[in-house]
C-alpha cells in the first residue's frame, strides 16, 4: 500500500513539474508584471507573459517609454517594429483578441481578431471586449502612435500650470494627454484645471 501511494504522489509532482514548466510562457499572475499602452491619449494595461522577451522589454522600458509606429493588417491586428530585437521563444499558436506578441523577434503586434502564425507571447491587454479592442488600436488605420511604458502615465506630464486659472474668463475646459481640447465623448486620462482625470 505505501509503495502504491508513493507512485501516486511521483506522478501527481512530475505531472505538476510539467505543467509548471508550460506556466513560464503564460501571464503572470503573482509578479504583477504590467505594461501599459497609450494611444490618442487612452491608457490601457497589458499583463505580461514570463519570459527572456518580456524580462528584456522591461528592462528597457526602465530607462523610458518606447514610442513606435504600427499598422494595421489582415483584418486583425496592429503591427510594426519595434526598434530593437528581443529574445524569442517561438511557439505556434491562435493569436486571440487582446493578444500582444513577438513577431520575427523585432515586431510587436497587437491584436483585435485573431491569427495562427509562430509567435513569442508578450502579454494581453486587460479588460477590453473585442469591438473596445478595435476602436482603442485604431483597427483599420496606418501610422498608429503606439507608446510603451511602465506607468500608466507615459507622457511624463506631471504638473500643470495654474496661472491662467487666475485670470479673467478662467478656462474650465477638459484636455486630452495630447494638449487638445477633450470631447464630452472622450474616454481616458484628461488634464482638467490642473489635474489628471480619468473618465
């Protein structure tokens, strides 16, 4: 009896090791790795995977935000180089919406449909259905602003001037992150007299 419950317990720990091991390429969940990702002046998270690529893009991204232009293509994502080459860790797979992957070891591409291709896992995006997906990636458009980085403020505005606020016909308006005048519709972080504002 006790030689069967050991074999039991081998099999149950190799079959949890194997598993674990399929974990390294999933998102994280204790090590809270977050990217965030601006565009039009809208801010969204993105869960990062763990890996060598991932480890690597947040390392650079410590030094500062990545600005990168991406395009749309084949119905389904956003896509350009990044710049700079990071570690691959190749798989095939369905790129599903929200996606965010590797693709040549130097493209980033961000999904709102889905595609099976050979891709490094980067992350996804948090909290978006999949017609919010394509209207925040701009679905459908060339030269999309794209700005990577590690806080969810990534146009380092930090303060703002409040001396107009002093004079006559003081300006109550709201502003995007981009310094335009903000519609009622608007949906992100605004800058109204003086101070961030998520709406």
């Amino acid at each position: 009896m006790r030689n069967y419950l050991l074999t039991i317990m081998t099999m149950f720990f190799i079959c949890c090791s194997s598993n674990g091991g399929m974990q390294a390429e999933t998102l994280q969940t204790g090590n809270d790795m977050t990217m965030y990702i601006t565009i039009a002046g809208q801010t969204q998270s993105i869960t990062l995977a763990n890996n060598a690529a991932t480890q690597e893009l947040v390392e650079r991204l410590q030094n500062g935000a990545v600005t990168v232009t991406l395009n749309s293509s084949g119905g389904c994502e956003i896509w350009g180089p990044l710049g700079f080459s990071l570690p691959t860790s190749n798989q095939q797979m369905t790129a599903q919406p929200g996606d965010v992957v590797l693709y040549n070891g130097s493209n980033i591409c961000l999904f709102y449909g889905s595609n099976s291709w050979s891709y490094t896992r980067l992350g996804k995006i948090d909290g978006l259905s999949e017609s919010q997906l394509r209207t925040f990636l701009k679905a459908g458009e060339s030269n999309i602003t794209v700005t990577l980085s590690l806080t969810s403020d990534a146009t380092g505005i930090s303060n703002i001037s409040n001396e107009s606020r002093n004079t006559v016909g003081t300006d109550s308006r709201a502003y995007t992150l981009n310094g335009t005048p903000a519609s009622a519709s608007h949906k992100g972080i605004v800058i109204k007299d003086g101070k961030k504002i998520m709406k």
